[in-house]
C-alpha cells in the first residue's frame, strides 16, 4: 500500500514536472517566435555629423505579415504598449520619440477596435550634438518593446535591443542628406501622419512637408514667393527711397547698364540674407527661439524708431565715404557701388525678416546645413529684391514724377510714423494693456496732424493736396478708434495652470485645452484678440477645460519643466487632452491660427475621444 502510495506521488511529481516543462518550452518558444516577427534597422537623416548640429534617427521596424502589435497607447490600458526607450549618452540630447499614426482594427478576441501597428513602423527622434562633442564613433543604444498578436492569438512581451552607431566628424568634413524618403530632401525629418501634427501648422513643419512632397526646387520657387510677400510689410518700405534716391543718380546710363547695376543691388541684398541663412544652421534652433525674447523685440523697436527719425530729416544713414564714392560712378566701380549700397539696404530690411521667417529660420537651424541654409535665404532675398531691380531699371521713368521736393519728402514721413507704428506693434505686448490704446491714439493723432496739414511741401497739384488731407483724416479716425470704449463681448473663461486642475479634469473625465503662452509674445496677444474672441470658437470650446499656462519667464526653472513635461518649443504652443489626460497630438497647433483652423482642432480632438 506503501508502495502504491510512494509510485503515485512519483507520478504526479513527473506529471507536474511535465507540464512545467511545456509551460515554460511554450513561453521560451513564444519569446523567439516574438523576436523572429520583427526585424529592426536604424538610418540617420545625414551620412557624418558636425558637433554643434542637429540630426534625425528612425529606427524602422519590419513586422510579419498576419501580425500586429499594440500601438505607444493602446486602447485598452492592460494591453502591452509598443515603446522606443533610450540609453543616455554623453554629448548627445534626444528629442521627443514620434511614432506612426496607428489603424484601427476589429478583432475576435476584443469587443471593441483596437489601435495597432502593422507592417512597416518608423520612430524617429530628433538628436542634439554638443559643440564640446569630439569626433569618432558614437553608439546610441536603445530597446523596442512590443507584444506581437494575430487574429487567434497574443504572444509574450518582447525587449529587443536596437543599436544606433554613428559618425562625428570635423567642419573640414561634409555632412549631406541620406534617406530622403524619410527625412526630406534636406536632412529634416518628414513627419509621420498623424504623430507629426503637433508640428503640422508651424512653418517648420510646412517647409519639412512642402520639402518632402515637392522636392527642394519647388520648395526654393516657394521662398522666393514669400521673399516677394515680404514687400508688403511696413518695415521694408525704408528700401523704397533709398533705392530711388541711388538709382535716380544712375539714370542717365543706357537700359542694359543699368539693369546689370540693378543685378549688382540685387546681389548685395542676397549676401546679407544668405549670411543669416548660414549662421541659422550653424547656431541650430536657437537662433529662432532668440527672436522670441523680449529683449529681441525691443531691440527690433529701437531699430525701427532709429530708422525712422533718419527719415524725419534728424540725421541720415549713410554708407562709408569709400562706397559713395563708388556709388557716384566717377571712379568707375559702379559695380562695386551698387553691391555695397545692396549690403546696406539690405540690413535696413534686416529686422522684417527674422520674425516673418521665424519657421524657415528654425527649419534651417534643425537641419544643421549651412548649404542648405545659404540657398534656402538666398532665393528669399531674390524674391525680397526682384521689384527693386524692376524699379533701379526703369529709373529713367522717375524724371517724369513730380521732383523729389514735392513729394519725396512727405513720403518719407509718411514712413517715418509707419515705422514708429511698426515699433509700438513690436514692443505692445510688453506694454499694460490700458497704455496700448492711448500710445495707438497719440501716434495716429500726431501723425494724422503733421501729414495732413503742417507737413508744407509743395503740393505739386490738387490732387496731391487732397490725397494728404485724407491721409490726415485717416489717421485721425484710427486715434478715435483706438480708445472709443468696447462693450465687453463674451468670453473664455481661462484658469491658470495647476497640476491639480488636469487631475480634477482626468478624474471627471473632461477634456482639456492648455494654451502656453508670454506677455511678451506677439502672437499670443492676436489669439486672444481674434481666434479666442469668436464666438463660434467660445462655443465649441464649452466642454472643455480652458487652462492658461504662463511662459512668460521663459528661462525659469519652472518654465523650464513644464517645456519639457509637455515637449513645447516656442508659444504660442496650445495642447489638446482627451478625457483620459492623453494629448490628442493631431490637433495641436504652434503659432497663430485664425478661428476657423482653430475650431477644425476642436473637431479632430473631439473625434479622438
């Protein structure tokens, strides 16, 4: 009976020890069969590196067909999430990893659709190099992890390790652009769908995007459109006179003589913008977060004022002795004068063109390309100084023009005041809000007063007389405008930003939108001037919860975290949270959009809950 006893208990021991045996077969089994799903490869936007520039990774994953695995956020909270993770390494700064929009499937063992990857998956990630970084051969190291399931069946988790090397070298080495069907033509990444979005309306984005789709010489074509858009801004009006004053002394010479000066003009604005193309990627994305700082912006002011007291007749900008004598032609370096006086006019223009380029200056910057840069703000200056040749060419036809006493002078005040305006619109945001009105109200009333009647030049007709008068009487009625009492419209009610107002939100399942914004930001004053006052946007933001998070102190500790807690790079940044505290990444938006962008926001935030 002993016996009988002692062989049973062998027997279920074997037994046990049997099926522990095929449990852990099957589990080692499913672990090879997860890694042997996928096969992974990483590529860089750039073949060597320069130490102080910025690069891109995408490590591309390659899943079996019949496979899927779960996507970074799953859509149900157990499930395993698919998840890039990196190792730190000195000299090196990651960026924020992006991953591929996800498909929504149905499968038999779910009740509901589920958020998957299939195929090809790329993650990419931004890679900052330190300009104290030497060069020789670098690893980034990293793990992929990810659950592989079919339509049956789910397979254990999966850690497979991913290995990134790559190359730095000296500036005496090139650094071009690999694998544009990932990155772009220019080394910049292209965004994925979907997971980019939070990019997808800044002008980064857009040149990346327009780079991807178009290739660089359509994209070239389009900057110089926008150079030509950049004529329309006030604060480039200074070029008008100048170039009308140096080519009425040219006039007398033949068409083709002139053209080719106009050409040299032309040329020397080119050098000016090419040269801050260059320093943007040499010096990366910072150079266009510093046109963000107040500082900036007052400097940009005082350029504008300084420019115009010049054309009020205090003082006047001139070019070294050595280049008017160029200029007069008498010395026979007409060439060299009419470059010179382009390299003037065209730092006359300068401060327009940092904050109306913003975008392509920090595309530029994150490419690291001086090339890239060169050309890019090359072609802008062509767009900017084409009507100036146009202009110089047909001087001739200036002798038919009233002389330069009858009109010219009042011209010029007229930039003057359009130019300290310009000021006041650089400088408002860092003004109280009560002070902006009344400074509105005593510029125009100045100005509507000396234009219209106390300037005395000669009329040079009635009709000149009377275009003044209305000028004056324009200007007046702007300095009304300005301080006439508004009757408050309806609001968005805003709450300053607290971690516990989005735990509250999370708890109580409401959606959140979180606005970054600066008192010192141009921007952010014109979304709360225009795309928050609408009406049709106050309604449709009801169900959310308006937070208002201040970056004024840009530079503090604490604007700091929240940057990175929330990957901002500039404000105004404005960031969607479902119901779940999750940022819905399609509908975020970087820079100023007007209400009706603003709400198709709302509409894809609400269709992401």
């Amino acid at each position: 009976m002993r016996g009988k006893k002692m062989m049973m208990r062998m027997g279920m021991a074997s037994v046990a020890l049997l099926v522990y045996v095929m449990l852990v077969g099957s589990v080692d089994a499913q672990l090879t069969a997860g890694k042997d799903l996928v096969k992974t490869r990483a590529v860089l936007s750039v073949d060597n590196v320069h130490p102080g520039s910025a690069f891109q990774v995408a490590v591309i994953a390659e899943l079996k067909e019949g496979w899927h695995i779960n996507a970074h956020r799953p859509t149900l909270e157990y499930l395993i999430p698919t998840r890039l993770t990196l190792e730190p390494v000195e000299g090196l700064t990651f960026g924020e990893i992006q991953y591929p929009k996800p498909v929504r499937l149905r499968f038999a063992f779910a009740d509901q659709e589920l958020d998957v990857y299939q195929g090809r998956i790329i993650m990419r990630f931004p890679v900052t190099v330190s300009r104290d970084l030497p060069p020789g051969e670098r690893v980034i190291k990293g793990t992929l992890q990810y659950q592989a399931c079919n339509d049956q069946m789910c397979l254990a988790p999966v850690r497979l390790p991913v290995t990134i090397p790559i190359r730095i070298v000296g500036l005496d080495h090139p650094s071009r652009p690999i694998h544009t069907d990932i990155f772009g033509a220019g080394g910049l990444m292209v965004p994925p769908s979907g997971a980019s979005a939070r990019e997808s309306e800044s002008g980064q984005s857009r040149i990346a995007r327009l780079m991807e789709e178009q290739g660089l010489v359509l994209t070239l074509l389009s900057i110089f459109v926008l150079g030509l858009g950049l004529n329309l801004t006030p604060c480039v009006y200074p070029m008008i006179p100048i170039t009308l004053g140096y080519f009425s002394h040219q006039s007398e010479g033949r068409t083709s003589r002139i053209f080719i000066l106009a050409l040299m003009y032309l040329l020397g604005i080119a050098i000016t913008y090419s040269t801050l193309g260059v320093v943007a990627a040499l010096t990366g994305q910072m150079f266009g977060a510093f046109l963000q700082n107040p500082w900036v912006l007052i400097g940009i002011a005082g350029v504008m004022v300084l420019l115009a007291l010049s054309l009020f007749g205090i003082y006047q900008i001139r070019p070294p002795r050595f280049i008017m004598e160029k200029v007069s032609g008498q010395s026979g370096g007409g060439l060299l004068g009419a470059l010179s006086m382009g390299l003037v006019v065209g730092i006359v223009a300068a401060p327009c063109v940092g904050p109306i380029t913003i975008g392509l200056l920090t595309y530029v910057g994150a490419t690291g390309n001086p090339w890239l840069g060169f050309w890019m703000f090359f072609f802008l200056s062509l767009g900017l100084g084409a009507p100036y040749v146009l202009l110089g060419t047909f001087s001739g036809g200036l002798k038919k023009l009233p002389k330069s006493g009858v009109w010219m002078i009042w011209v010029e005040r007229l930039f003057g005041f359009l130019l300290i305006g310009l000021a006041l619109y650089f400088v408002a945001p860092l003004l109280p809000d009560a002070l902006v009105p009344w400074a509105v109200f005593i510029l125009a009333v100045v100005a509507g007063i000396y234009l219209g009647w106390v300037e005395k030049s000669s009329t040079g007709g009635r009709v000149f007389y009377w275009l003044k008068k209305t000028v004056g009487v324009m200007c007046l009625l702007v300095g009304a405008f300005a301080i006439v009492p508004r009757t408050p419209a309806a609001a968005i009610t805003w709450q300053h930003y607290d971690p516990t107002v989005l735990a509250q939100a999370k708890q109580e399942g409401k959606p959140v939108i979180l606005d970054f914004y600066a008192d010192w930001c141009i921007p952010c004053r014109e979304l709360d001037r225009f795309t928050f006052s609408d009406e049709r946007v106050i309604e449709a933001t009801e169900p959310f919860v308006m937070v208002k998070v201040d970056m004024t102190q840009y530079e503090s500790p604490e604007a700091e975290r929240l940057r990175r807690q929330f990957n901002v790079s500039g404000v105004p940044t404005i960031i969607f949270l479902d119901a779940r505290g999750r940022e819905v990444e399609e509908a975020r938006v970087v820079g100023y959009v007007k209400a009706d962008e603003f709400l198709r926001r709302i509409q894809r935030a609400r269709a992401a809950r």
